[in-house]
C-alpha cells in the first residue's frame, strides 16, 4: 500500500525537516517559529496554519512515528517488537528526539508521549477484552506508562547505550505482573 502525502501533509514534514535542522544549532527552547520558516524558506502564516507552535509540531512529527509503530500492535505485532520499532526510529532520528526531550515546557514531548501511550494502550485493552479497565488496572497502566515514558527520555538523553531490542525487553520486563497478565489475555504480549 503506497501512501501519497497530501500538500498539507508535505508541508508539515518540510517543516518538520526544518525544525530538526534548526535542533542541530540551538535547543528547542531557543527556537523560534521565524528560525523555523527561514530555514525552509515558508511564511509565518503558512507556518500557524499547520501548527498552533513548535510543541505542536515537535508532537506532530512524534505522532507519526509512534502510530506507526503501535497501529500494527495485537494485529501482527506484540507490544516489544511496536517498542523496538519506536526505538530503532528514535535512534535513527537522535538529534530530534534529543533535543525534543529536553525541554521542559508545558507542552513538550515527554507528557505529549505519556498522554498517547496511555490513551493507546487503554483503548486498545479495553477493545480486545470488551470491558472497561478496573481503577486498579488503570493505576498500573499509568504507573507503567509514566516509568515508560521516564526510561525512554533517560535512554535518549545518556546516549542511548542500550540497544532498541535491549530496551523494548527492559520495558516489557518492567511491567507489573498483574497489568502483564492483563496485557497477555488480551494478547499483546
């Protein structure tokens, strides 16, 4: 299945593009959305019609990556080869993800990524049992998606020594047992 862009589409990953180069020179913090439209030659306007600001954006970029790695997880996929996916692309784009996690600002990756795992991974348990997730199960998830999220901007911001495959296996490890017992009946692990 071949996928054509639309011209929003590729207007967003030119800017994305952008974004990353500008990473190269300065923190994301220290980047305006004026050094993001000069460096791929776009206007302002061009720029807040895809995007409310650089969060906006950075987050975006994340989406895409992520969604693609998790779409596929139950279907044909178990939730350690989604995560080794997610790292191998992290890796491969270390520049932006380093940069991306270090900022602390209100709306920076790190809640942006707990907030879709959490909401994935509840939607996708509540899917395949056909049941609402108990408050207790719902705590775990939390507790694990929040250390998930903490050990990936640690593994990203040390120099990423681990392996993705090293990685993917720590945090599947990591999961509490009764919420792993959750995750193997519904069969994504």
């Amino acid at each position: 299945m071949t996928h054509n862009p639309s011209k929003s589409e590729k207007t967003k990953y030119r800017l994305a593009d952008s974004i990353k180069n500008c990473m190269k020179i300065k923190p994301v913090d220290k980047i305006t959305v004026q050094n993001i439209v000069d460096e791929c030659g776009m206007t302002r306007q061009t720029f807040y019609r895809n995007f409310k600001d650089k969060y906006d954006l950075i987050n975006w970029y994340f989406d895409k990556l992520v969604l693609q790695a998790f779409a596929q997880i139950g279907v044909d996929k178990t939730v350690v080869q989604s995560l080794r996916e997610k790292f191998e692309f992290i890796k491969k784009e270390k520049i932006f993800f380093t940069e991306a996690f270090r900022s602390d600002d209100y709306n920076s990756l790190k809640e942006h990524d707990f907030e879709l795992i959490m909401g994935f991974y509840t939607e996708l348990i509540t899917r395949k049992r056909k049941e609402l997730l108990s408050e207790e199960i719902l705590f775990l998830l939390e507790m694990y998606c929040r250390g998930s999220v903490y050990m990936t901007v640690k593994w990203v911001l040390s120099g990423m020594k681990q392996t993705p495959k090293e990685m993917a296996a720590s945090l599947t490890e990591a999961m509490p047992p009764r919420l792993a017992k959750v995750f193997s009946e519904a069969g994504l692990i």
